[in-house]
C-alpha cells in the first residue's frame, strides 16, 4: 500500500503573560453601563456574579514592554523548538490576532508591517520564499489559519507552516465596561507539516461559517462607557453578550456536527474538545447541546479540558495555547496520546464560527 499524505501537528508552543490579575483587582473600578449610568451594583456583587455567569477567577496581562507581536514570537519560538525543525524550511507564518501591537495607552492598534512580518523578522528567517501574512477573523482566526495552512500543504506546493494566534485584549478593554473582566493576553503556535501516513491521521475534516448580514455587530470597537474618559479617540472592545451567547448556542453545535459528518468519525471516537475559551459557562452549554443532539442525556466525564478559570479569554491565542498545555501535561486531569480524535471549535466576531476534526 502507497504511502498517503497527511497533514499533523508536529510541534506546539505558548506564551503566558506571568502578570496575574484577580476578579478582586477590579473593585476599586467604576463600572457603566452603555448609556452612561453608574452602576448601581456594589463592584462585590458585580464580580461574585461575573465569576457564577463566566467561570474566570483571574486572567493574565502582559508587562509594558511586551506586545503583541513579540508573545507571537515567543510562541513561535517554543513551537519551533519542539518540532525540531529549521525555521528556513517554513513556508508560510500565519498570525491570527485582532488588534494587531496595541500601544499602552489609548488602545491604538499598529498593524503596518503585518505582525507575521515582525515575526518573520524577529525569529531571523533570511528565506524570501516563506511567505508572511496576517489572519482578521475575530477569535475563530487562528483555527481559521489553521484551515489556510492546511489547504496550501494540501496542495502539494508547501510542506510546513507556522500558524500562530495572539492578541493583547488588556490593552482594548474599557475600564468602565464590566464585560472588560473577561479579557486577558496570550499566544499560542503550532507547526503543521505535511507527513507520509499509512492511515489518516492530522487533520480530517473542517467547517467554517460567517453570519455577517444580521449579526456583524454582536462585537465591535467603541467609546469607554464613561464620558470624557481619557483619550476621546480611543476605541474598546464592545459586546452585545446575551445575544453571542444564544447565537454560539444556536451555531457553534451544528458546526461541530457537521464537521463529524464530513470526517466520518462517530462522536464516541472523540476524545477531546477544545473550545475557545470564550465564557466558561457558554462552552458548557455548548457541549451539553451537541451531546443532546445526538440523543444523549450528558456529555462524557472529562471531554472538554478548560483553562478559562486562570487564563481567562484571550482570543485567537486559547486554543493553541490550551492545545500546548496539554500535550505538555500541564492541564490536570487530562492528557492526549497517538491515535485519539479531538475536536476544535471556535466563534467571535464576524460572526464567525468553525470547528476541526483531527486525529493525534
């Protein structure tokens, strides 16, 4: 039997800001609500109440002396690393983020070069022929990357890539704005390569949606809730929370499914699922809806690893990240081994949604 090809995941990396911030580091805050009115909930209570709705106990911020780009490099760095590969030999880096280097004032975003170009420039690569671009696909962007990547090794015209996820959501949060508690900072990397296989393996099979006519403004950039706050240009992260709950509900299930159905797999073969962490309970609903669908009355004990609690959501970098800590050991309760079937799953902002099934 004739070799097939096959595209895997040969190295993982991560970047973890060590700045610890606590749900009690925001009592002394005054909170807003979109028109403009104080609050009227003690911050107490405001806070018990975001840990009961979203699982986050503390997220990490990066220093001032870092920014996007450069935990990106990190990351890469470590996936390099662990793959033992030659950082010439890439053919493509893809880095998702959203807000590009945020300064550390005035959330103001740098995008020109690309981040992948910084990368490419900070990680030395002399090769012209590795080709460096940017992924703006709201949190689904590094599986969406991930996607990209898979299509060009697919092809026969490349045989590795770089694919990392990265954002600095700390510096795009409005201080005033409640739903600010759920940001933090990270980035995370993978090395996919496209390998010999007697049987299929990597990647299996993918699904992608975007529903931007009635629901492109679930997530957008605007003013601080609080009038006259600082730099009168600045511009945060905003979200209609309720209605990307009930719309992740609605989607991110029937993703997953799809997928499954297009890879083949039956859903007792899985044995992860990686979710972006986005909202500790809103991945639990998730899950319980997909299980449900397919007539049974609970997901299986321990399927769904979470780091959501101590790391909080920062972006495109969960899944990468939470994928590294994993296969590093470093998620208790949970390992992965060759042969074992997981699942990514994503949404944000577009809104976009996507989920893959892959084979260890």
């Amino acid at each position: 039997m004739t070799p097939s090809t096959c595209n895997v995941i040969t190295g993982t990396g991560s970047y973890i800001p060590h700045r610890k911030i606590r749900n009690e580091d925001f009592l002394e805050n005054t909170f807003f609500d979109s028109e403009g009115n104080k609050l009227a909930k003690a911050n107490q209570e405001i806070i018990e109440k975001f840990l009961e709705i979203t699982t986050i106990g503390e997220r990490r911020y990066a220093g001032d002396e870092l920014n996007t780009s450069d935990m990106a490099f990190l990351a890469a760095e470590a996936a390099i690393e662990a793959a033992g590969v030659d950082r010439e030999s890439l053919d493509y880096i893809i880095v998702a983020h959203n807000f590009g280097d945020v300064t550390t004032s005035g959330g103001h975003s740098d995008m020109v070069p690309s981040l992948a170009a910084r990368v490419k420039h900070k990680l030395g690569i002399e090769n012209p022929d590795t080709v460096a671009y940017d992924m703006i696909f709201g949190c689904p962007g590094w599986l969406e990357s991930l996607i990209q990547a898979h299509y060009y090794l697919s092809s026969g015209e490349a045989k590795r890539a770089l694919v990392i996820g990265a954002d600095m959501l700390s510096r795009i949060s409005d201080p005033h704005d409640r739903d600010s508690l759920i940001y933090s900072d990270g980035a995370g990397a993978v090395i996919l390569e496209a390998r010999p296989c007697e049987k299929p393996k990597g990647i299996l099979a993918h699904k992608t949606r975007s529903d931007t006519l009635t629901h492109s403004g679930m997530l957008s950039m605007g003013p601080s809730y609080r009038s006259g706050n600082g730099d009168n240009d600045a511009r945060y992260l905003k979200m209609h929370g309720r209605k990307l709950y009930q719309y992740a509900l609605e989607t991110v299930p029937g993703a997953i499914r799809a997928c499954l159905e297009k890879s083949g797999v039956p859903i007792s073969e899985v044995r992860k699922i990686l979710i972006h962490q986005a909202n500790g309970k809103m991945d639990d609903a998730i899950l319980k809806r997909l299980y449900e669908s397919y007539g049974m009355d609970a997901p299986p004990e321990g399927v769904m690893p979470m780091t959501i609690s101590w790391l909080g959501n920062s972006s495109v970098a969960t899944i990468p990240t939470l994928l590294d800590l994993l296969l590093k050991g470093d998620v208790e309760s949970h390992e992965l081994e060759a042969g074992d079937v997981i699942i990514f799953a994503s949404v944000g902002a577009g809104m976009n949604v996507n989920a893959m099934v892959y084979r260890m």
